[in-house]
C-alpha cells in the first residue's frame, strides 16, 4: 500500500469542528479558532514505547492519540485536530494499519476530533508521531506553574494500573482483575471532560501523568517554586493492586507512568468545587498531599515511618 | 544524550511570535490567533528521502523544514510555529544532533519562526517528522481548487534543480554550475515572500513543487475541474541545465521534485500584477501554460511536435 493510497483511505468523509475550513486534500489544512490554540506532539516507536507482543495495531492507534488528548486536558484544551506522520514497514499489510487508523478513530470519535493531516513513508519499524490541537478559552490554559503554597493537591483515577497491565502481558501473570489492569494498560482513557468542567475555576495546576508522578510532581514544583508533600498511603491505586509485591507497588504507583491520570492542585476553598466536577463526570478524585512555601523546590513523600524526599525518577532520599 | 537534554538544548531562549502565550516547557504550547490557522506535517527518513552520503545533518534540518514552510507557502500562509519529532539512532553524537537544529535554526530564524514543541526518541534510523503552523488572512488561503477556464499558469524559479544536484552529489559528476546544484538540493529556498506578496490578488491557485510539475499541475486540474495546457518550451530552467542529456532533463523539470517552487494559475487580469509582486520579492516567475475548461480534468503538455497527456507520475501518452 503507497503513501497516497493509506492517506485516501484514511481520509474522514466528514469533518466535526466548525471551525474546520479545509482538511485533508491539499497543501495543508486551515481553520478559524476564536479560541486559544493548543499543541502538543507525541512520538511512539515500535520496541521502545510498545511492542507488538503486548498489544494490537487498534490498541497502538489509541494509545498514541491517548497520549495526545491527555496533554491537551491537562492544558485544560477541547480537543479538536490532529495530524498522524506515521513510518511503516513493509510486511505491515492494509488490515494491520486499518487497525491502527480504527484505534485513534475510536478515541477521535469520543471527542469529535479531525484527522486534518498526515504522512506516511516506509521503513523498517512501525513509528506514530501525532500533533494533536486544541482549544482553550482565553486566561484558562492549566500550567505547571500555577501551585501556590496552601494548595491541596489531587490525582484523578487509580496510579500503576497501566504498568501493572504492561507486567501481566509481558509475563502471562495469573492474578485477580487481568482483564482490568490489562485494558488500562492497552485503553487508557485520558481525562479530558475533567479537565474541561474545571474551565470556572480560576487557578488549577495540572499535569498530566504521563511519566509517573514523581516526575510530574517534580515538575510541578520547580515551574512553580513550591514544595509539594504527598502523603504514600493517599496515593490512590486500585482494589486489587495489593496482590502485587511491595516493591511493585511503590515503583509502579510512583514511576509506572502512561495511567494519563492527571496530577493537580487548587486552593482549599475551590477543592469542594472541583470533587463536585470529578463527580458529575464520573472521574474519581482523591487529595494527595498539599503544597508548602519553599526556598528550594521540592517533592517529599511522607510514609508512616519517614519524610523522604521524592525526585523525577522515584528515586527517593532522606531529606 | 537523553531525550530530556535534546529538548533542553534546542529550546529557544526567546521567542519572536507575538501571539504565543506558552512555549516548550509544559504539557502543549498555546498561542492565540487573530487569523486563520494553516497546519501541515512533513515527514523525512534516512535512505529514503535523504542520504548521509549525499547530506550533512545541517542540511538535513534545513530541508525537512523547507519542506513544511513550502507547504504554508502554497496556503499563502505566513510561517508561524513548528513542532519536531525526531527518531535519532543510538550512534549519533551530540554534535550531529546541534547540526540538524542549527539547519532548522537557520531557515526558522528568516522567517521569525518558533520552535514551540518537540518530541526525541532512540531508534535504528534517522526521521524527523515537523508539523509547521502559519496564519493567513480570512478567505485567503490559496486552494488547488481555485484555478478558473482562462486563467494563466505559472511557475516561480527554475525546475529540476535539485534532482540535478542529487545526481551530482550521487554520482560525483563532473559539470558546469556543480555547486548551484548542489546548493539548489540541499538549501532549497521556499517561496514564501512571494507567496506573501500576493495577498491583494482575490484569487490565485497554488501548489508547492515538492513532488514534480506533472504531479502538481494534475492536483490542480483535478480539485478546479479544468484542464491544464503546458507549453513544454517555457517551463523555467537553469541557464547550464541544457548540459544535462534530453531525457534527464525532460524528467527532472516534470518529475524530478522537491524543487519547492510554486505552481499558480491566476486571470489575465492580474497577471501584470503578479509579475510586479514577484519582481519584488526577487522571485523569478514565467508563464508555463494556460487554462481550459474541460469535461475531464487532465494536464496536457505541449512541444513543437505534438500536445501529449501528462499524468501524476510524467508519463506522457498521446492524447
């Protein structure tokens, strides 16, 4: 199958943005935002970021437009475009990349997304990059640098879900709710209707966890210049993640990354206000810990025992 | 060098855009935007689009973003905002790897643009993939489909150029004007002021030569409907391209691409001014053609000899 052939293939017959005034078809796409434009790009290659041991090509075309809309939510951005450059071996026959394509169609669908671009070449080992677009009202883009001492912060979902699935795949483990870790793992859903009920609250830090939430709460605190405290046993993690070993379980709740839950923080008057969004779009919430005045930015991880200090790595040391 | 010190390295210290509100450094870039918003990808991977062999990684950056700054060109958009991704293989070195930006760099600082995300991982071959972003005026993008019974063709530039540098540099070849060539491959100069200069024309027709006239001038005949006569005499090339042999010259001005010149109609009318504005914008441009209407779109090439078909590929057959 040639460049030309996949991209007519591929091609939405209809478009759901209004603001879309061209698409696929000529030299490049146009559209009209009265809104503030969001972008963001994400790379997957074959063998590094997955494998096709562990997943299908309709798990592949999700997962990395999964990423995608998860960096819009946690810019507080409506999804609306996204552009596919995708390298393809040659064995791949018309089935396998119809899969990929179904994959990010799914997860497009959900948010009314357009496909409005795309580029595929040949080459020895699968690799998708997405830019994806979207829109942000005016003074309401989430960053990294709005945490203020006094700040409760908060995560959304369950932590280490999609490392544990990763684990289950990659060695036939037996063990209670497979299924489960496993589609957490392969589909994972970004939160971006959270993020967009949160659009009257004035101030919301947030990061999407895309890399576990040692890296994400470090980079919160240095964009910032705050010091965040999470409290080990707040970390919400899910019913059945206790059958995994200690170790497990501190590596993959903390570093285990891409569960594209969101990490954030807000003032205590507005806490109340943000469980009650979560709430009505079904996103579970949970404080984690709260933000603290610093001369020196910082992530500390307090356990029952200890007051440890956490860095981007999950690596952690007394403080 | 990770991935994490790459971006570090090549985020800009400044930025020159006066509608981005956020750079790189957080989950997506945001910038708000007064005019309509053009979007396209472009995709380039080792041995197949460019060869170390015949490319230094200076040039390499350099071209992968002419390709993208082409394309807005022929939108009639004004470059604005690029996104990187690259697939960098193990054996790189640092050094490399600043050349591929300083070529980006290069042509990104003629034309204020900003490097506003990016995305580095490890593979065995080298791809770089951007997606570049400009603005133009409302209801004056220039479309494929916007090439009217009557109008004249034209062309910018000299065609062929760099499929002739290419095999100079393949084949050590021995001829006048070498290094032009070799420059018209590796730093091709996309026209993007003249592509500027015509914002007062109401309607002009554009296409970027990326891949060949035949393959361009078809795109247009096929989204207007019209039939598209090119006289084969007039189309543009270098003053030492006659040193090449008939054939090599026959398919390198139709077929040979990557050119990044542009491929217009627009009426007789405003010819006269089109001129002026290229003349400007030191941009050398020559009527090729004409436009017919036609029941059944197709490109049709004229010599001294005979009127033959011109398909996407160059293949000419008799009409």
């Amino acid at each position: 199958m040639d460049e030309f052939s996949f991209i007519n293939a591929i091609k939405p017959k209809a478009y759901n943005q209004p603001t879309l005034i061209k698409g696929i078809g000529d030299d490049a796409a146009v559209f009209r935002s009265t809104s503030d434009v969001v972008t963001t790009v994400d790379t997957f290659v074959e063998d590094i970021h997955f494998s096709l041991e562990t997943m299908e090509p309709f798990h592949i075309g999700y997962r990395v437009l999964a990423a995608n809309i998860s960096d819009l939510a946690a810019m507080g951005a409506k999804p609306a475009f996204y552009l596919v450059s995708m390298c393809i071996p040659k064995k791949w026959n018309q089935e396998a990349l119809e899969g990929i394509y179904q994959g990010m169609n799914e997860l497009a669908s959900m948010y009314q997304m357009d496909l409005i671009g795309g580029d595929t070449v040949s080459s020895d080992r699968l690799m998708i990059s997405i830019t994806a677009m979207g829109y942000v009202s005016k003074e309401r883009a989430r960053y990294r640098s709005h945490a203020r001492p006094g700040d409760i912060i908060f995560a959304t979902g369950t932590l280490g879900d999609s490392r544990a699935g990763l684990e289950i795949l990659l060695h036939q483990q037996k063990c209670k709710d497979k299924d489960y870790y496993i589609k957490r793992h392969r589909l994972p859903q970004p939160r971006a209707a959270f993020a967009l009920g949160l659009r009257e609250i004035e101030r919301v830090a947030l990061n999407d966890i895309s890399d576990g939430i040692s890296n994400e709460a470090n980079e919160i605190a240095e964009a910032s210049g705050v010091e965040l405290i999470i409290i080990e046993e707040k970390i919400p993690v899910s019913q059945t993640f206790h059958q995994f070993s200690e170790k497990q379980q501190y590596e993959w709740k903390l570093s285990g990354g891409e569960d594209f839950e969101l990490l954030g923080t807000v003032s205590k008057q507005e806490w109340a206000r943000v469980q009650e969004i979560a709430y009505q779009e079904n996103t579970p919430i949970k404080q984690i810990g709260y933000v603290r005045e610093s001369d020196e930015p910082r992530v500390l991880i307090q356990s029952q025992e200890e007051v440890k200090q956490l860095t981007k790595s999950g690596y952690t040391h007394l403080k």
